[in-house]
C-alpha cells in the first residue's frame, strides 16, 4: 500500500524551504515566459533584477498575507511542495493562488494531493467554484495537464503584452 504524504499547514518556519523549492519548480517555466516574449522588451522590463527576486518576494508575500490558506506536503518529513489558495473576488470561488513541487520530488502525486487539500477546503468553506489560473507557454504544459486531470476545465484567455 503506497503511504499517503503528509500535508499540513504552511509555518513561517518553512518559508525558506517553500520559496527554495518554488524558484527550483519555477525555472523552467520563467525560461518558457522569457522565451515567448523574447524580442519585445516586456521580459526584461518586468524582471530587471533577474525572474528569482521578484518570485522570491511573491512568494514570500502569499505565504504570509494573512488572506490566504497554505499547506506543505512532506512525503519524507522535508517539504517538497505547498499550495495557497484564497477567496477569489467571485462571490463563491476559491482560487488556487500558487502551487509547486520540487523538481526532485514531481510526478509522485504531490501536486494532486496539494490540490485536493485546496478543493476540500474550498468546499469546507461553502465555495461552490475553483479556479486556478496558469500560463500558455510551454513552460506551464505539466501544470496544465495537471489541472486538467484534477477536473478543471480550460477557459481559453488571450493576453497580450507590449512595451510602452
């Protein structure tokens, strides 16, 4: 029988693990970000300063706003993934604000189980929708086909970028 991962509620004291296993998660998918837009200026004037600050800071900020629930899974007692997801601004809609494995610990289920702890709650909450919101790119594919699989349905959305 395979044994369930420990999730729990996110701590202040696993802000570090959390923000370090985000920008190992999320560098392929900023790769992906900076590659769609290469050539029109729009990467470089979002992430002056380099992707991993700017993500350090969103991280960090999510995790403790105060506004959103978060939880660490930790399938051998170190955190390998976290979830937050808050109220959205639609009456009865939750939304998944961040979700990330560690690349050394995906495609074990751990994205799934995060997601389901978000859903429970959502529901425990009397929300009637979920939502997650994620990129187009190439970068963002596996979250995609994740998000898919735990029943999410996809509302095509376009958004365009330019410099001013």
């Amino acid at each position: 029988m395979k044994e369930l991962p420990v999730i729990r509620p996110y701590d202040p004291t696993d802000r570090d693990d959390v923000v370090a296993l985000s920008l190992r998660a999320w560098a392929p998918v900023f790769d992906s970000i900076e590659a769609a837009l290469h050539g029109s200026g729009v990467y470089e004037l979002q992430f002056p300063d380099g992707w991993e600050p700017a993500q350090r800071a969103a991280v960090t900020g999510v995790c403790e706003s105060g506004t959103a629930r978060v939880w660490v899974v930790e399938p051998a007692g170190t955190v390998a993934g976290f979830v937050a997801v808050q109220q959205a601004a639609e009456e009865g809609c939750g939304e998944i604000v961040m979700l990330a494995v560690d690349p050394a610990a995906q495609r074990r289920g751990l994205g799934a189980a995060l997601t389901r702890t978000a859903l429970d709650w959502m529901r425990a909450q009397g929300m009637t929708v979920a939502m997650v919101e994620t990129g187009g790119d190439p970068g963002h594919a596996p979250a995609r086909a994740a998000y898919a699989a735990a029943g999410f349905h996809l509302l095509p959305v376009a958004r365009y970028f330019r410099t001013l």
